[in-house]
C-alpha cells in the first residue's frame, strides 16, 4: 500500500507550526515544573492536568509538521520557562503565577485565526487556561480542606506576594535611576568630589526614607479600612448569617454555578466562621486579610530596595572623583539598568537584549540630560 503524501501546507504554515510547536512545549515543561513544585496535592492534580493538555496540543504540532513531510525540531523548554521554575521551587507556586497568569491571557487569541488549532477546540482550552490561572494567581497556602480548595480556586485569598519580584526590580530601579540622575547632575557642575557623595548621599536617604513612610502609609491605610469593613461583615455574620449565606449563594450563582450547587458550597463555608469570615470579605468587598499586608515589612523592604539602586552610582565617588569617578558610575548604573531591563522579561516575554537595551538606553539618557543641565549651571554660575 503506498504511503501517504504529505499534506499541501504552505511554507508560512511550517514556519507557524514550528512556532506553535515551540509555545507547547514550554507549556508542557511549565507546567509540569509548577506541578513538581507545588507542596498542595489539590494543586498538583490541576498542573498535571494543565500539562497533559499543552502535550495535547504539542501532538498536534508534530502531527502537523509531520503530515507536511517537514523536519520535527527537538526544542528544549526556553530559559524563561525553567527561571520560573526555578523560582517556583524556591518561593513557591504562587510567586510566579501572576507571570504565568500574564502568560495564558496573552496566549488567548492566538489559535482563533487558525483553522488546524479551532478544529481541534484549542481556542476555547487556551482560554479555560487563562480563567483558571486568574483564580489560582489569586490563592496561596495550603488547602487543608475540600471546601478550602474550592474556595482557593474561586479565589479567596488573593496573595500581594505573587508579584514580589516585580516590586523588588520597580524599587531597586527607583532608587538607581533617580539617584544616578541626581549625581551626574550636581556631578555636571564639577563643584568636587565631597559634594558630589553628599548629594548623592543625601539623594540616597531622602529618597529611601520617602518611600518608606509612602509605602508604610499606603499600607495602613489599607489595613484599617480593611479593619473598618471586616468588622461590619462579622456584625453582620453573627446577626444575620441566613442573609449572608443568601448573599453568597447568589454571588456564587453569579458566577456561573447552578442555584442547588451554590447553596451547598455557600452551606459548606458558612459552618466555619472564619472561613465565612474570610471569603465573605473577598466576594462581597473584593479584599482578603492578606492583601494589605504588614506595613513596617512594606516600608522596610521599599527602603531596603531604594537604597540598594541608589548606592550602585554612588559608590564610586567613595575611592575617587573627577571624569573617572563619572564613568564608573556611568558604568556600574549601566550594568544594573541592563540588568534591571533583563529580568523584567519574565514578566513581557520581550527578548533579554531588547528589555535590557531599553532601560541601559532610557536610564543613561536621563543621566546624561541631568549631567548636561548641570554642567551648564555650573558654567554659569562660576562666570
């Protein structure tokens, strides 16, 4: 019987396999890392799961390539997929599922338009993805319960430490990129090495103790109206609990559970208190006891993290000043702008060189304006 020849597909449509062939197989590996990490047994089941599906989808591209009598590439999971891996083992799942989440949105419309993915229902998997991750970016912890994982699963505990390491790269940029400006601004002026480490110095404190107290602020502010809320919700709670399960089976029904469905699991919660407590507060004021956070670790950390930006372009003038102490710092601020820039692709997907490239590019540019600006107020000041 004579084999098969292969199917007319078009050089565009081997190069699309190629990449869809390419976007699976991190799927796979991502989630099967996530599920190596993951301690919840709950949890585990649903990335094991979630990677069964992306090999489903890795077939498919095979299969295609095949079928076109085109070479099938071995591709090896890509570097930011095993950093989130990484990372995952390291500080848990729910550090690094808001990237995951960012991921699987972006990834929603990419089959639509394609004939080979909607015949084979990836459309509307690749979307049931990004529902899920959205619930799950939001919990953290362990389940000790069958109603906790359900309830994790809709969300009750939305973790502010999931986008831990976006804040720390925001913070440490903060404090490099303003304390870099600052001195090659007064640099500029060339009014001598001790004013140059004063200023910069200066710039250094004033703005980690600003951030602080803004970030310690904003926290407690958080925390007593939250305070503020909870305690009308447990009013509430002990007076009215027939209300108040009557609220959550239809903000349960709301989101898509049959009438006889929501009444059991708004039942189920409402036999704990706290656990009502809890996810009353999440559903009904769209805020949990973990997401304001504790204020002082909030404003030590902001001031922790400004400075460690701030002192890279003022280290320098520790050893000496002039044109050298100038390029030093130039220098050593370039190389935490690039790598600044770098990380910040675990959370866009943009090349390394391109996200570093940009911040090295944006980052000197204010310097060298600032230093511009300087050079000319001292010319003008010392005529």
């Amino acid at each position: 019987m004579p084999s098969e020849s292969p199917s007319r597909a078009t050089r565009d449509d081997i190069a699309r396999y190629r990449s869809n062939l390419r976007d699976e197989v991190d799927g796979v590996a991502l989630y099967r890392l996530l599920a190596d990490a993951e301690k919840d047994p709950g949890l585990k089941d649903v990335y094991e799961k979630l990677a069964a599906s992306e090999e489903r989808h890795r077939d498919l591209w095979v299969r295609k390539l095949q079928e076109a009598g085109a070479p099938v590439p071995d591709f090896k999971p890509s570097l930011r997929v095993r950093t989130l891996g990484w990372l995952a083992r390291r500080f848990g799942t729910h550090a690094v599922a808001p990237i995951v989440t960012s991921m699987e949105v972006d990834a929603t419309g990419m089959y639509d338009s394609q004939p080979e993915a909607v015949a084979e229902n990836l459309p509307a998997e690749e979307r049931s993805h990004a529902r899920l991750f959205r619930e799950l970016s939001r919990g953290h912890g362990n389940a000790a319960t069958t109603a906790g994982s359900i309830a994790r699963l809709e969300g009750r505990h939305r973790g502010t430490s999931g986008n831990a390491l976006r804040a720390a790269v925001l913070g440490v940029n903060d404090g490099l990129v303003s304390n870099l400006s600052l001195v090659m601004g007064v640099a500029g002026a060339n009014p001598g090495r001790d004013v140059v480490f004063l200023a910069g110095l200066a710039g250094l404190l004033a703005g980690a103790f600003s951030m602080a107290l803004g970030e310690w602020i904003s926290v407690r502010s958080s925390t007593e109206s939250f305070d503020r809320q909870l305690a009308i919700e447990r009013d509430e709670l002990e007076n009215l609990p027939e209300e108040e399960q009557e609220e959550l089976t239809l903000i349960y029904q709301a989101k898509g559970l049959p009438r006889e469905d929501a009444a059991m699991l708004a039942g189920h919660i409402m036999r704990n208190k706290q656990s009502a407590l809890d996810t009353l507060a999440r559903e009904e004021l769209g805020m949990s006891p973990d997401e304001a956070g504790n204020a002082w670790v909030a404003a030590i950390t902001s001031f922790v993290l400004f400075v460690a930006g701030a002192a890279i372009p003022l280290f320098p003038w520790l050893f000496g000043g002039g044109a050298a102490a100038v390029a030093a710092s130039a220098i050593a601020a370039g190389a935490a702008l690039f790598l600044a820039g770098a990380v910040t692709t675990l959370f866009t997907g943009r090349g390394v060189l391109f996200s570093g490239g940009r911040m090295l590019v944006f980052g000197l540019a204010a310097a060298g304006l600032t230093f511009l600006i300087g050079r000319v107020i001292g010319v003008s000041t010392a005529g």
